[in-house]
C-alpha cells in the first residue's frame, strides 16, 4: 500500500476499521489491538469456557460470530523477545513498585514459555506457512527513560467530557520517535521478533493523531477513547500502554491481585502481547472489522482461580497471581483462559540391568490436535529426540530421573517424569 491509512474505532469493538489515507506521510500504518475505553470490573464466575459476550455489560449485545478469526495470510510471529520502556519525564512519574511488577510480568511469562498453563498458551493454534505463532518468549529487560517532554501535539478529551483530565497529550508520531530515539541511544535490538511496549505514567495522555480530541487515551467511549494499542512502522513492533488504574476507565476497577496500579496495566500488556504474537503487521489473523484475539474477548475474565473480592486472580504464570482477560481461541470458537494440557505417560520394562539395552514407550494425546515431537532426557546425561520409542541403555547401576517432553501441534510442552531404578 502506498500513503498513510488510519484506522478509527469502529463502535465498541476492539480494532479500529480502515478509513482513508493521512496527508504527509510516506507508507502504510496499522494501528491494531485498540482497547476501547470501556470500564470492566468483575469476572465471569461460571466454570464452563466462556462465550464472546458473556461478561459484556457496555454492549449491547454479543460479537455475532458467523466464523472462527479468519486468516489473511501475513506472517505470525515463531518466538518474541519482550522490552519496555517506562517514559517518566521529570515532571510526571510511576507509583512505587509499578515497574518491578510489570518487570516481573514479562520475566514470569518468559519463564513459563511453552507451556499451556495461562492465556499465553492459545497462540499457538494461530500459525502461518513457517509454523505456530508459539508460547516462546524472553525478556531481556528495561529501560527508564527521563526524557524530558516535547510540546502538546494533540488534546486529551477533558474530565467533563469522559476523559482523564490530562493536560499532557502526545500523538502516536511522538510516541513513536521516543521508542526509536531510546533504542538507537542503547543500542537495542530492532529484529523481526523484538517487541517494545511503552508505558507511559499517570498524567500523560496520548492520541492516535496530531491534533485530535478523539481516539485517544483513557478518552471515554464515546469519544474513541483507549486502554492500549499496537503499530508497527518500519522495524519497530510497538504497543503503547498507558497509565490506565483511573477509576471509571478500562479495567480499573477490576481485583488487583497485587495490590498494585500496575495491575491494570499489566492486563492490557497481556493483550497487545498475544496480538502483535498472533497479527503483528495486521495481515495475519483478524476479521474484517480490525477484531484480533484479544479484542474478541475485552470484557471475559472466565473464573477466578484464587483470592476473592479486589484481591482475586484468574491466572497464574510462573508462581505470579494475575488477573487477565482471556483470549479467543478457534480451537474452541469461544474465549478461553488457557490451552488445555496434554496428557502424556511413558511405560518402562520391570527390572531393567546396566549395559542391558532397553525401550520406553509413550503415551500422549492433545485434546485439541496431535502431538508432533519427543524428546527424552534419561537422567544420565544423555538424550534422544526422535519418536515415541526409545531405545537406551544405562552405563550403570543406580536410580535414573527420566524426564519426556512432547510437543503438541500448536507448539505448546508437556512434562512426564519418572524415576527408573536400574541393577548391575
């Protein structure tokens, strides 16, 4: 595509809809992952997967869904390596602790790669002709930035209007050339798979375009307002996450499990995350009104699995207690909170003797597809990574932890260990 193209919210979903060509720019841009400004509080208690507009209480009805999300064709990503930026100019600032909890956010999610075990692990059933856009992420860490400010470019949507009341308002252009700026002062990566998330402080506001009072952050929904966003411009993947624990705006009044006003944030992040995963450039998986698949699912939390009242949390990841919105998963034509796990086991003969050689047989099954991959660690130090069967034999006598890992089709782990107690 040749021009600028913007794109504006379209009603109350979660994308915005192409609308028409920017004067002054050189090529194509997409703003996806758009996060109405629509406050949610609550989760959906029942057990069962969840539809889309079960917990839905700004619209007026649910998303109609004729299919599953449709793919376009344009690439997913395989792996990502996570950064973020905290812009704290000298004149605003973060509440203590908020960036060790987003920190620790992404750390936790890094570490808990590949496994099925929180919303992370659905993006896999989203793939392109390379393979799955994977649970397969790394962090490698954050940057403070105390950049001064540059002037307004835009207006923030006043107090009386349903907006925050903030007096700073930058467009995405500024946002934008700080994300670059800070990454050629550090030197940081600008690889295919790199994802920078900018997270900006209470009191600085942001909109999509220069001078508008519409479309932009904690605006209100009647005016186009935001929680979040992504883009990609050039050989940056981006999202954009502003503070956003103000009462009566996104997901501010939901339970914090962390007693922290990065909780909030830190579930916006979680949904700008599996988009730019699943459609980073807006040409892989989303429908034709902008919808990827965390806007298919803004307001369904699915039960909680701890806590209770403002301290409950839906997820776990790595230890961490969270509370996230859930994902669309086509698998299941719903919104779900997590892949569902694989079951695996490995059968061993009785007896087995050093320098005898031996075979273990698997056992596995994927609810949702096929297990596609083996691999066996035989406590000894070595390892096999064929098939379902596999041959060995122990060198010597002693108790051996065998440990096998399967892959399933959507790139997602499984885990069997068993001790084997081998004689001379």
């Amino acid at each position: 595509m040749s021009g600028k193209w913007r794109w504006m919210l379209a009603g109350l979903t979660a994308a915005l809809a192409l609308v028409g060509p920017c004067a002054g720019a050189a090529q194509a841009k997409f703003f996806g992952g758009m996060v109405p400004d629509v406050p949610s509080a609550g989760a959906v208690s029942a057990g069962a997967p969840v539809a889309i507009g079960a917990h839905a209480p700004a619209r007026s009805g649910p998303i109609a869904r004729i299919a599953n999300l449709p793919y376009s064709g344009g690439a997913v990503l395989h792996s990502n390596r996570t950064h973020l930026i905290f812009w704290q100019p000298p004149v605003l600032g973060f509440d203590p602790g908020f960036g060790p909890q987003v920190e620790t956010f992404l750390a936790r999610v890094a570490a808990d790669s590949r496994r099925p075990t929180n919303v992370y692990g659905l993006s896999g059933q989203y793939r392109d002709s390379a393979g799955p856009a994977a649970y397969n992420s790394s962090y490698a860490g954050a940057v403070l930035d105390t950049d001064p400010l540059p002037s307004n470019d835009c207006t923030e949507p006043s107090y009386f209007a349903g907006g925050p009341g903030w007096s700073v308002c930058l467009s995405d252009h500024q946002l934008e050339n700080e994300i670059a700026r800070v990454i050629a002062e550090r030197g940081l990566p600008r690889g295919a798979n790199d994802v920078y998330f900018l997270v900006t402080p209470n009191g600085l506001g942001s909109c999509v375009q220069p001078g508008s009072g519409s479309s932009c952050a904690l605006g209100g929904s009647s005016n186009g307002g935001y929680c979040g966003y992504h883009s990609q411009d050039g050989s940056i993947l981006y999202a954009v996450i502003p503070y956003s624990a103000v009462p009566g705006h996104c997901q501010s009044d939901n339970p914090r499990p962390n007693a922290s006003t990065a909780d909030p944030v830190i579930s916006m992040i979680s949904h700008e995350h599996n988009e730019m995963v699943t459609d980073p450039s807006g040409d892989a998986w989303i429908d034709s009104a902008g919808n990827e698949d965390g806007d298919l699912c803004l307001t369904v939390f699915g039960p909680n699995i701890g806590g209770s009242g403002a301290g409950a949390w839906n997820e776990t990841i790595d230890g961490g207690h969270y509370y996230l919105q859930e994902e669309f998963s086509n698998e299941d034509a719903s919104c779900r909170p997590r892949d569902e796990s694989d079951r695996i086991s490995f059968s061993a003969p009785r007896n087995p003797r050093a320098r005898k050689r031996l075979t273990l047989s698997a056992r596995a099954s994927d609810p949702d597809g096929a297990i596609v991959a083996y691999y066996w660690s035989f406590g000894d130090g070595r390892s096999h990574s064929r098939s379902r069967r596999a041959s060995h034999a122990f060198r010597r006598p002693g108790v051996y932890r065998v440990v096998l890992r399967t892959t399933d089709r959507v790139g997602n782990w499984a885990f069997y260990t068993r001790r084997i107690r081998v004689r001379g």
